[in-house]
C-alpha cells in the first residue's frame, strides 16, 4: 500500500508466499507508481516486516537497482495503530 495515497499499488496472488511473489509485487508498485529514486532524503521508502521474504537477498537487489530505501520495523510494529 502507498502510505501516502493508501492505494493498493502492487497485489501478485499466489499458493506460496516466497520471495518471488514480493518481487513480483514490488515490480507492479514501481511500474504503476513510479516512485522518486533520486539518492538522498527525498528517496522513497519501502517499509516491510522481518519476513523471510523481504529480507532476501532478491528482494534487497531487487530494491537497489530501483532505487529504493529499505526499512524493517520493530519487532511488534504491525501491531500498533495511530
């Protein structure tokens, strides 16, 4: 989900939940956002969990060659509301 819009922007389905099926999601987020790669605080963030998924080595290339900044929360951030 884009934080900022809160639209849905990237929705792969599949029967498993490897990395392949949050590459191909971050894939379809980038193409349908086209999101600021330019280096420095201006750069986009995407924020994950600890998943083994999202800390792949895949998925962390897949990142760097958008552009993009990572970010893993805390142990129990999904769990807080604002």
């Amino acid at each position: 989900m884009d934080a900022y819009s809160r639209l849905i922007v990237g929705w792969p389905i599949a029967e498993h939940m490897r990395t392949e099926l949050v590459t191909d999601a971050l894939g379809m987020a980038i193409i349908r956002r086209q999101p600021d790669t330019r280096a420095g605080d201006e750069r986009t963030i995407l924020h994950s969990d600890h998943g083994s998924q999202y800390t792949s080595w895949a998925f962390g290339q897949r990142l760097r060659a958008a552009g993009l900044l990572a970010s893993i929360g805390t142990v129990g951030d999904s769990l807080l509301t604002g």
